[in-house]
C-alpha cells in the first residue's frame, strides 16, 4: 500500500465525474465520496462505492505479448512503430489508423490526436465517442457554432421542470439523478417528465411519463415548437436579436406536427399526455431538458438533438440559472476527448475541419508541417475501410469494439483481415485482445495520473495512488514512445501528463480570439505542484473567467459566424429499420444499474453481480404468451444480422411491441450474450452515430434438454454448453448453464474440476435428467452443482448465502441439496441493495409487515437505501406495488 494515501481523485465510470477520496484502513485500500467535490459532494452510486474491490490486479495484462509471445517493451514498441511506419511509407497516412476511448484520460487522448492528425497527418482517428456523443456534437456545433454544453449541474436542480429525454439517468448518471431527488423533495412544486418508450427507474421522480413509440422524439418536440408558438409562448425578443432560421424551423414543425392529437399519434401517446406535456413546458421558464443515449443513437439523432436545442432557443431558455438543454456524457471524459479532438471529424481545442486555417495554425504550434486538413473515416466507415483493406494498420486503446461497435460479429473478420491490429488494454482477456497481434499493458485507475472533465464541463484530476502491476505503464508514455520510434522525437519528449496538460491548455489559447469556446489558457502556466493540486474547475477558464465559467450564452452571443444561435429546421424521420412479419419486435439496448460496459472491471465484483447476475431479455407480460415464453425461460433474440442468448424477465414498463436487452454481456461473461451483433451498421448521416436503440427482432424459446447453476470457488474450464453465463459471487463464481444436448457425465466433470477431496452430498434420479452435487470442504461448501429440466431448480439466493459464508452450519447440510431453507426459515430473494445486501423479499416482507411507506422508512428498518442510494427508485416501486392491490404479487 502506497505512501501517498489519502487521496483525492475522480471516479473513472460514468460522466457525472465525482469526486472519490481512497485512503487506507486495515491494509485494505478504503474508498468514499469526496465531499469537497462540486460534483457530487461526497455521494457515489453503487458502482463508484464498489471501486476498492476492482483494485485486486485479478485478469490484468502484465507485460507486452507480440504475435502471442510475451516480450520486453523495446520490441513491442518497435513493433508497432515500424509496422505503422512500413504501412505509411507504401500506402500513405490514410492506411493507419486509432481507434480510441472517452475513457482515456485528456493527457493520454490529446497525444493521440497529435500523433495521428499533426504528425502521422491523417484524420483517422475516431473514438467510442462516435457510438456515444457524437449526434450531440454535431447538434451542438449546428445550433452554437462549438460543440458546447451551456449549462451545470446546478441548472438542474434550480429547475422548475426537468425533462428527461431517452435517458436512465437513475441508473447511467445516479448522483445526477440523486441531487435532481434531493431537489425535487427539498421543493415539491418542481416538475419532472421522462420521455422513453419503456417506464425505468428513472419515472420513480416523475410527475409525467412518456411511454413514446420508439424513435418518435422528433414530432414530440416538433409538436412542442408548433404548439409554443400557437399559444405566443415564443421569446420573440431573443429570437430577434440573437437566434437565425427561425421561419424555416417554425415551418418545419408546423409540418410535421400541426396539433397535439396529430403529434399524439406519431408518437403512440394519448392525447392528454402530450397536451399536459406542452403545458408544463409552457408554463415554466426554468426548464432543464437532459439527453442521452435514446436521442444520440439514432439514424437521426444529430436532428433530435437539434428539435430539442430549438425549444430552448425559441423560448430564450439557455444560458440563464435553472434553464437549458444539456446533453448528458456518458463516459469519464467523454468531454476531454472532445476538447482534444479525438473524433475524426474535429481538429484540436475545439478547431474544426470547416475553419481554413486550423490546419495551419495546429502546424504553428506543433511545429509541423504535415497537419491534416481533411475529415477522418468514423468509427463505422473505418472498419468498413479495414475491411476492404484500405486501412491497413489500427491501434485501439481504451475500447473493446469486438463488443461494442454494431454488426459486432462481423468485426472478427474485419479484425482478422487487418495486416497490423495493437490494442493497448489493461486486461488480457477480452474479445478484442484476442485478435491483437502486439497486445500493450496499459495502466489504469489508480496507477495513472491526468485530468477528465465531465458533463457539466468541469476538469477534475485523476491521481495516481498505487504502482502499475507487472510491466503496466500509463497510455500517454506509451503513445510517445512509440511517436519519438517513428521519427517524432523532438515533438513528443514528455516528462509526465503535466508537461502535456500544460501545451494542451496552451494551445487552447493560441491564437483564440475569443473565436473558441474551448479555451483554458488560464492553466497554462501550472507548474507541476499545481497540476497535482488542481481543484475541480469548468471550462473556460481564461484571462476573463481565472475561475472558470458554470454557464455559457448569457449574453445571447454564440460562435457561429454571425454570432447568433441557429435554429436548424427539422423533418422528423422513423428508425431506419421497422418491424414485419419475420422480425416484429424492436429491440432497444441500453445500461443496468451495476455493471459497466463490458463487464471488465465490474464483472469481478460480488455486489455489483448480485443485481442483475445474467444477460436478459426485458418483454411486457402481454407479449410473452405470443412467443410461447414464460418469466425465467431461456430465449434465443435474432436479428437480420445475429442472434444472442438471453434470460426472459418479464417487466410491465416495457412498451408492448419493443424489448430491452442489456449492453454488458460477452464472451468472458457469457457465450453468445453480445447485443451489438443484432445491431445492423446503421448510422446518422451527420454524426456516424449507429442506431443502437431500435432493431427489428424476433425472440424464439430456447429449447433445452437441461438446465443448471453451479457455484465454485474459482473460474473453471466448463465442458461447453450452449448457455452459459458466469457472474461472481461472495467466495467465488456463479455459473448458469443449460444445452440442448445430452448432459455431460457431471458426477465424472465436476470431480475433475473441483477436486475428489472433501465430502460429496449427491443426489441422482434414475433417467440422469436430475443431478444435484453439493462439495463440502475442511467445513467449508466448495462447490454446488445442480442439473434438471429447468422449472423445478430452485431459486438461487438461499444457496448464494450459504455459499457466502466460510463454514457451513451443521444444520443447513441436511438442506443443501433441496437448494431451499427448511420452511419458515428466512430466504431473502435477490439482492436490491447492494451497500447493505438487502434482497427482494426481505423488502416486501418488511414493506408490508411495518407498513412502511417511504424509502426513508425502510432504510430505517432494514437500512436498505441508506447506502449509495442507486437503489432507492426500485425501493420506491416496491412501497408502490405494496399500496396498489391489484399489482401485488
Ligand atoms: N450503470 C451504468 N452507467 C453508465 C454506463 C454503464 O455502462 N453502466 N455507461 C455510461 C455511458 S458511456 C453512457 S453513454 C451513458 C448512457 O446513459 P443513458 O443514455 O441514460 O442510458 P441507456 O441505457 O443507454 O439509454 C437511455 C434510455 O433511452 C431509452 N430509449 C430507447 N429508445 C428511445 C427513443 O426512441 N426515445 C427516447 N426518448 N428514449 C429511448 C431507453 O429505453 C433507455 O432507458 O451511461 C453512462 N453510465
Ligand atoms: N448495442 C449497444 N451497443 C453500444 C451501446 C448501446 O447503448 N447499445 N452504447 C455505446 C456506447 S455509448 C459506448 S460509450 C460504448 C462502450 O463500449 P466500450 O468502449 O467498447 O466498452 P468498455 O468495456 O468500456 O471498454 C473499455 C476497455 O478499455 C479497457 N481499459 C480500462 N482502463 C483503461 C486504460 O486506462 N487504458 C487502456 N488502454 N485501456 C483501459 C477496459 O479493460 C476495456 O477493455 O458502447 C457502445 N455500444
Ligand atoms: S455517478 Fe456513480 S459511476 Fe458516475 S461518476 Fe458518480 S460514483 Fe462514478
Ligand atoms: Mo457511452
């Protein structure tokens, strides 16, 4: 444990950006809020609470491997620096390129794009912020001129309305979410609608819920112009003087949507839930409206992004305490990447492509003269290029786009046909790593140093506190070396991310005058004891603003050309894809609660898999009996493009007609479990932004002769199945597995894998249909294996706990194989909380024995809530369910 605890650095998951204060207690790293933080003011959701148990170096890549072989870091360095140079020299720039990561902290990104678009002299590098931000850049850059978010985090709580639109924002963005509660408890008259297709966590806070017809976001806010200004609720005066394109946008709208019952029914909503939505909107001046990820990832999401920035910009509502439409960030510095360019469509600090002489004036600064002056290829169109081998040399770092990109089983040829594939991770196994041919040892929370910056535009450092395991070292030196190895030397001469951060903030003002919104010259000049002590602070921060800058656009002035907003006219378009006959579901893909992206460092926590422990398939009760399906059955989701596995959960906030599927299942975790293989390459004409939310699908039941869980101590080489889902437990794995095929021998396999020792409970039935095995060891449960049809295995959680605990009282022995506590004893179901372990039906017990009707009673009872609170909004619709007889189960 290093000398440098405590410490204070910022959480690396999602783009709320809190503040985490890591000190030590017990030998054991201790991680909580940081209550000096602005951002969250010492709260974290479960996730940020969960980060001092990802710090355990399990699955790490140590040391660099090339072409399968472990090497020393000279010649992976080589390697890379002379396949990407050999590449160049015969086939030009256009032939390499990064694939990078809004998970890079700004030190590491900002490299990158120097290397690549001011030294390599290509525009080929894109980002997973492609999949993510990139329709609301481009909405942003339509309507302001820069790609800039005008708002904070405050706005959100002075609000007297807050919509959200296609986000989950209690589960993606939860201390947002709880200052938004707070404020909502703390001022009662405040106002909060949700607009998404299916009812989530989310609508817990919600006074209005808008179970929209999937992809229909447009006409709602189309409707909503239209009917602003048939009720003369337009600031005429801000349109007037700082606002073009009004007549066409308001003809655009009128169009489109020339009534509430007409936009009732584009959008699939009765009529007096739009018509209560346009009055609420009409009647507050304060009006915060969020998006995310059910806007941005759309075929036309840059316009959706726009219809809703129109709202604000017609009413003069941005700019101002309480008001504005703010984008939500999904990843840790999702907007550091932007500032540094990362996206193939932009240049350096803000710079873009359409300004003559950025190209020149980056050569200026950089010292070169080989900047590029064309776009890049987009995250879609680059793959596509290596797959007709016009790219020839990729390096990805911080992403795992086998997962994550659309039409995601196709990828493995494209990565496969590539000459040269690097992938900088800090894990061995993911299903990237597996087709690098040079694979490098990243460091990464924890042991790297650098800045992120967060939704509401605030730069925050991340600080190291421990060493790098093995050969790990920090992206930013490894992109240099390979630079200085490339003939870079001079440009690319880094002690450390200060020297970077500083040239950054550097060039953020060089020849900026005032034409740039992105602009932090004032930190220009840190020396290194600054940089490790810099305060959280939000962009610009200059000569005018020495203390940054909460909001922008007060003065009603904007970086366009003229000065004044646009206002870009909108036609709204469906989703590129409908429903028929062979796929008539739409399938919409998003985020849990618990686990991050591809699992790789949530996966290995016990709390966070506890929530939701396997891959699902979320279907309305009144779908499911159409498809021969039940609650709990397995089922097989197919696409035009792919198929994957999943659980049926049945869920009445579905909107009848779409299912959900979560994003974070894949091969480590799970086999065939990958939503993204369903996804056709679908994009925004604008933005290269794929569709993730909408695909044409048709779910079929998962015929299987057997079905089982076991749980271990350690991960285990299973004999292969069909289904098979791996989550971690308290004291070890979870396996959920079923085939179609005959049962292995698992009296014989489960022997194999666990060992002879210990003493064997065994229960078989004569047609070998059934099997149950229970391992005791030094009195300890080593192992449970249960095999049967499927319906009649018992719920997992009594086992779970028994497993949990380090000897095994003699009096549950006699239980172990009916996988069930003797009656009247406890069985908690599944998890809710994770902070305090609380489970489901020890919730409802509790709910309806002390009649509890507030998630602050509960928490008082059984502190379930009292925790991170990410679990409160599912509390809160268990006191619902409680008080409505007829949805009791
Ligand atoms: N727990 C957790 N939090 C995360 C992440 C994570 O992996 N796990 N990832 C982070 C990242 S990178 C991101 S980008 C953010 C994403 O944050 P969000 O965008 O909030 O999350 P998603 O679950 O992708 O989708 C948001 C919602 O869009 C809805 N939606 C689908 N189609 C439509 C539509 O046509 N119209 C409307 N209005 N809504 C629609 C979905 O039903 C879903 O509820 O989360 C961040 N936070
Ligand atoms: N179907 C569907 N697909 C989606 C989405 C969706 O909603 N639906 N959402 C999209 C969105 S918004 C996003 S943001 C993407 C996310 O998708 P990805 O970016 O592919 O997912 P991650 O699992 O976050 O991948 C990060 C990788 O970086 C590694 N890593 C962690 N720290 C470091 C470090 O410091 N350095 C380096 N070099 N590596 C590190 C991790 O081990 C991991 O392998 O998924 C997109 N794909
Ligand atoms: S809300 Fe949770 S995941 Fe997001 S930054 Fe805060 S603690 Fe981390
Ligand atoms: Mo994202």
């Amino acid at each position: 444990m290093s000398g440098r605890l405590p410490v204070r650095t910022t959480c690396p998951y999602c783009g709320v950006g809190c503040g985490v204060r890591v000190s030590a207690e017990g030998g054991r790293y201790r991680v909580e809020g940081d209550t000096a933080h602005p951002a969250n003011r010492g709260r974290l959701c479960s996730k940020g609470a969960a980060l001092a148990e990802t710090l355990h170096g399990e699955g790490r890549l140590l040391h660099p491997i090339v072409h399968g072989r472990q090497s020393g870091w000279d010649e992976a360095l080589d390697t890379v620096a002379d396949g990407f140079r050999r590449i160049i020299d015969a086939h030009g720039p256009e032939a390499v390129a990064f694939y990078v990561s809004g998970q890079l902290l700004t030190e590491d990104y900002y490299l990158a794009n120097k290397l690549m678009k001011g030294f390599i002299g290509s525009a080929n590098i894109d980002t997973n912020s492609r999949l993510c931000m990139s329709s609301a850049v481009a909405a942003h850059t339509r309507a302001f001129g820069t790609d800039t978010v005008p708002g904070c985090y405050e706005d959100i709580e002075l609000a007297d309305l807050v919509v959200i639109v296609g986000a989950n924002s209690a589960w993606a963005h939860p201390v947002l979410f709880q200052r938004l509660s707070a404020a909502k408890q703390a001022r009662p008259q405040m106002r909060v609608v949700v607009v998404d297709p299916r009812r989530t966590p989310t609508c817990e806070i919600a006074d209005l819920h808008l179970p929209l017809r999937p992809g229909s976001d447009a006409w709602l806010f189309n409707g909503l112009l239209h009917h602003l200004r048939r009720e003369d609720a337009l600031d005429l005066d801000y349109l007037e003087r700082h606002v073009e394109g009004f007549a066409a946008t308001l003809e655009a709208a009128r169009q489109s949507a020339p009534s509430i019952p007409d936009t009732a029914a584009r959008c699939g909503l009765p009529e007096h839930q739009v018509a209560e939505f346009f009055r609420l909107f009409t009647r507050h001046e304060r009006v915060v409206t969020l998006f995310s990820q059910g806007i941005n990832q759309s075929s036309s999401g840059v316009d959706k992004g726009n219809a809703i920035i129109n709202m604000h910009l017609a009413t003069g509502r941005i700019g101002r305490p309480g008001m504005g439409p703010f984008s939500l960030t999904g990843q840790p510095n999702a907007m550091g990447g932007r500032e540094v360019g990362g996206l193939a469509t932009q240049l350096a600090a803000h710079m873009g492509f359409d300004d003559p002489g950025a190209a020149t004036r980056l050569g200026r600064f950089w010292g070169s003269d080989r900047v590029a002056s064309k776009l890049g290829l987009k995250a879609v169109e680059l793959f596509e290029a290596m797959a007709e081998g016009r790219v020839k040399a990729v390096w990805i770092m911080g992403t795992n786009p086998m997962v994550s990109l659309p039409d995601a089983d196709r990828m493995a040829d494209v990565l496969r046909a590539c000459e040269l594939v690097v992938v900088s991770d800090c894990m061995v196994e993911t299903e990237t790593t597996a087709f690098a041919h040079v694979l490098l040892p990243a460091a990464t929370w924890g042991e790297k140093d650098g800045t992120v910056t967060n939704s509401e535009r605030r730069i925050s450092r991340q600080r190291a506190f421990m060493e790098p395991p093995g050969q790990a070292r920090p992206d930013w030196w490894i992109i240099a070396q390979v630079a200085r190895r490339m003939g870079f030397a001079s440009a690319f001469d880094y002690q450390g991310p200060a020297e970077i951060f500083r040239e950054h903030a550097r060039l953020s003002g060089f020849e900026n005058r005032g034409g740039r919104d992105f602009d932090i010259s004032a930190l220009a000049d840190l020396d290194d004891a600054d940089y490790q002590w810099l305060q959280p602070v939000q962009w610009p921060v200059n000569r005018q603003a020495p203390g940054g800058t909460p909001r922008l656009f007060a003065d009603g002035r904007f970086f366009t050309g003229s000065g004044r907003a646009r206002l870009v006219p909108v036609t709204p378009r469906l989703p590129a894809a409908s429903t028929d006959d062979d796929y008539p579901l739409l399938l919409n893909s998003g985020r849990i609660r618990d686990q991050w992206h591809t699992m790789t460092r949530t996966g290995a926590v016990p709390r966070l898999s506890g929530h939701l422990p396997e891959p699902s398939v979320q279907i309305h009760p009144g779908d499911v009996a159409r498809w021969g399906l039940k609650d709990g059955d397995l089922a097989r989701i197919e696409s035009a493009r792919g198929a994957m596995l999943a659980r049926v959960r049945l869920d009445t906030g579905q909107r009848p007609g779409s299912v959900f599927v979560p994003i974070h299942w894949s091969g480590p975790f799970a086999r065939q479990a990958r939503v993204g293989a369903l996804v056709a390459a679908v994009t925004d004409p604008i933005s290269g932004q794929p569709e993730f939310k909408q695909t044409p699908v048709r779910l079929l039941r998962l015929d299987t002769t057997w079905q089982g869980f076991l749980l271990t101590r350690r991960p285990l080489a299973l004999p292969e199945t069909l289904y098979r889902v791996r989550a971690a437990i308290a004291g070890g794995w979870r396996y959920e597995l079923a085939d179609a095929g005959s049962p292995p021998d698992w009296p014989r396999w489960l022997r194999v894998l666990v060992g002879e020792d210990g003493e064997w409970l065994e229960f078989e039935d004569r047609g070998g249909a059934a099997y149950r095995a229970a391992c005791v060891r030094d009195g300890r449960l080593e192992a449970v294996l249960f095999i049967g049809r499927g319906s009649e295995l018992p719920a997992r959680d009594w086992l779970l706990g028994v497993f949990a605990e380090q000897t095994l009282a003699p009096d549950l022995r006699a239980r172990l194989l009916a996988g069930r506590p003797a009656a009247g004893r406890p069985d908690t179901g599944p998890v809710v909380c994770a902070c305090h372990g609380v489970g489901l039906n020890t919730l409802r017990e509790a709910i309806l024995n002390h009649r509890l009707d507030s998630v602050d009673a509960v928490g008082s009872v059984l502190k379930a809530g009292s925790g991170c609170g990410s679990c409160r909004p599912e509390i809160q619709a268990l006191i619902d369910q409680a008080h409505t007889p007829a949805l009791q189960a």
